[in-house]
C-alpha cells in the first residue's frame, strides 16, 4: 500500500530553497511554494527574532490560504559583531537582498578581526492543520576573509562549518545538507512526521 502524498507549502519565492528542503523530506511529502499556490505577496517579516518571523509567515499563508504550510527564517550571527546580521541577514546590506552586498558588508566589518565564529541558526514553523509547531536547527563555524565557491546561496561563500575546511558553496549539495542548519532544522521537522 502506497503511503498518501501530502503537499506542504514551503512560504518561500526561494526556488532553491525548496528544492533543497524536498530532497531531506520523505518522498510522501510534496513541498510547493508559494508560486505554487498564486500566491507573489511580499509576506511581512516584521518581529525582533527568527522564530517570531518564521511564525508570522506562517500564520500569513495559512491564514490567507488555508493550506497547511511552513515558513524558515535563518540567520547568521557573529560573534565579533555582536550576533549581527542575525534576524536581518537577507537585507543586511540594503532592502534589495543583495547576497553579495552583504558578504561584502560582513567582510568589511571583520576586517583586521580575529574572532571570526559565526553560527548559522534556521527556525522553521509549521501548522499543520490549525497546530503550531517550531523546529530549529544551528551550525557552528567562521567566517572566512574572502569568499569561496560557486555554489549555494546568501552567507554560503564565506561562511566555513566547524572542522569541516570547506566553505558551505564549495560543497555539493549532499555534503551541504548532511550539516547544515537548515538540515537540521528539517531533520527535526521530519521526525515530527514520522
């Protein structure tokens, strides 16, 4: 007997990270976006944390379209900076979500600092039929004095995972997802299935 589908909507634009996030969940759950939906609202993101984001996207998509949904806020917090960018990492550099105006902007921040731990943090927040649920996942490391790699996304050039010697972008995928954060956050979302 075939185990039912079950779509989630994934409150993101963010294609990649969609594709990501379905390849570390179950094949029975089916991740969509919100393009998926109709929906190209610039949902708010509006409160002082990751977690109080993640909620409130969640609360907008399920509210707005009745679908059972998740939503991530992730952010990158630097020790040296006082846990800067944090819940402002996608426009830390400007509203335009510039990923390398704001590794520049890191960069030049760090510059001549030799404290450079960093930690990844994802908070993801699921309803699933009306219920709250939160998840998170962190990962620690450094950053790195220039960026490296193709591949990836915002932070992943210059940001290198503890014991690891490669930054997040010079990785593939798999090797991506067996540490990162938002793998763990997701890992956690997974059990939460099962």
């Amino acid at each position: 007997m075939s185990e039912e589908k079950t779509a989630l909507i994934f409150a993101t634009q963010n294609k990649n990270k969609a594709f990501e996030i379905q390849g570390l969940l179950p094949d029975h759950i089916i991740v969509k976006t919100l393009q998926d939906i109709g929906c190209d609202d610039d949902i708010p993101e509006e409160q002082p944390d990751l977690k109080g984001n993640a909620l409130q996207k969640a609360r907008y998509v399920y509210e707005k379209f009745n679908v059972n949904c998740f939503a991530d806020d992730t952010g990158l917090e630097i020790d040296a900076l006082n846990g800067e960018p944090g819940v402002y990492s996608a426009r830390y550099a400007g509203p335009e979500k510039d990923s390398n105006k704001n590794m520049d902007l890191v960069l030049e921040k760090l510059e001549g600092e030799s404290n450079r731990k960093a930690q990844f943090r994802t908070v993801v927040a699921l309803i699933l039929d009306g219920k709250e649920n939160v998840f998170e996942g962190k990962v620690t490391g450094e950053i790195r004095k220039e960026k490296s790699g193709a591949k990836g996304f915002g932070y992943d050039p210059i940001f290198e995972p503890e014991n690891f010697g490669k930054t997040f972008a010079e990785m593939s995928l798999e090797e991506k997802n067996e540490r990162s954060h938002r793998s763990r956050a997701i890992a956690a979302l997974v059990d939460f299935f099962k």
